[in-house]
C-alpha cells in the first residue's frame, strides 16, 4: 500500500514584507493499493492569514477546519502504508502536531520523491520538470489533490525499476 502526502502552501509575510513563514492551507492524501487509487482524503485547512491565497479558496480555507483537527485521520489512513512526500517538513509537520496531541506516530515507510529515481542529467531538475521528462502533467499552480495524484504516478514508475 502506498500513500501520497501533499500540501499546499500559503506564504505569510511579517510585517517588514520580507520574511516568511509557509503554512498549509490544502491537504490531500491518496491511497493506493497495488497501482490503483483507492481511497483519499482532502480538505482545506484554516490559515490565520488568508490575504494570499486567491479569492475563489478564500471562502473554504475560511471556514476549512485546522489541520490539528485532522491529524488522527491521517495517522490511521497512513499507518502500515508507504508514504511518499515532496517535502521533509510535510512528514515533520504532522508528526509534531500528532506528538503535541499525544497521538502516536504510525508504522510506515517514507520516501521523499525529490531523492528518489535522480539519474544522470537531473541535477537541478525541480521535481515538476521530472515529472515531465516522464510524461506526468504537473503545474506549480496545481492544487494539493493533483500533486498527490502526481506523485504516485512518479513512484509508481520510479519504483517499479527498483
């Protein structure tokens, strides 16, 4: 069983409008059993500062629950899964909401796709011009549900010449 993890980012700037902190505000996790989609979930995520996030989400990310709220069904749908992330901080920011909440972290397996199926010639490659080098559609802009979907396609191919 695999699992992608993916969130989307909003940028919060502090008032001198020069540092920032990410936070997300779009989470979507697709289970796969063998190389078919089977389960998934999706939600918006409360962010204290909506003034980035573009004016069609404002109104669900308003009123989306915290991501806090949704820890306990993430850890049950990744538990015994192989989880796949594009970023490090995705699995750090649910394991320390899940031990804040006194929630036991999961048995599974991550993998970090911007590591893995790197060859010769990648070096600086974003993840995104990867996954057109294999014929995998992935906008930047794309929402947190079509960058899951995205990289399990990615893992599947990578995976299988493992």
């Amino acid at each position: 069983v695999v699992c992608a993890l993916a969130f989307s980012y909003v940028k919060i700037f502090d008032d001198n409008g020069i540092d920032f902190k990410e936070l997300p505000y779009e989470m979507a996790c697709i289970k796969q059993v063998g190389k078919t989609p089977r389960e998934y979930i999706h939600s918006y995520l409360k962010v204290s500062d909506t003034s980035s996030i573009s004016v069609d989400l404002k109104d669900s990310v308003f009123s989306a629950p915290r991501l806090e709220n949704l820890i306990p069904d993430i850890l049950k749908f990744i538990q015994e899964s192989t989880v796949v992330v594009l970023r490090k901080d995705v699995i750090d920011t649910v394991f320390n909401l899940a031990e804040s909440l006194r929630y036991e972290a999961p048995e599974a397996d991550f993998k970090n796709l911007h590591s893995m199926g790197v060859k010769k010639g990648d070096d600086g490659k974003t993840f995104y011009e990867r996954c057109a080098d294999k014929k995998i559609v992935l906008s930047q802009d794309a929402g947190a549900m079509s960058h899951a979907r995205a990289m399990l396609k990615f893992y599947n191919l990578v995976a299988k010449k493992k």
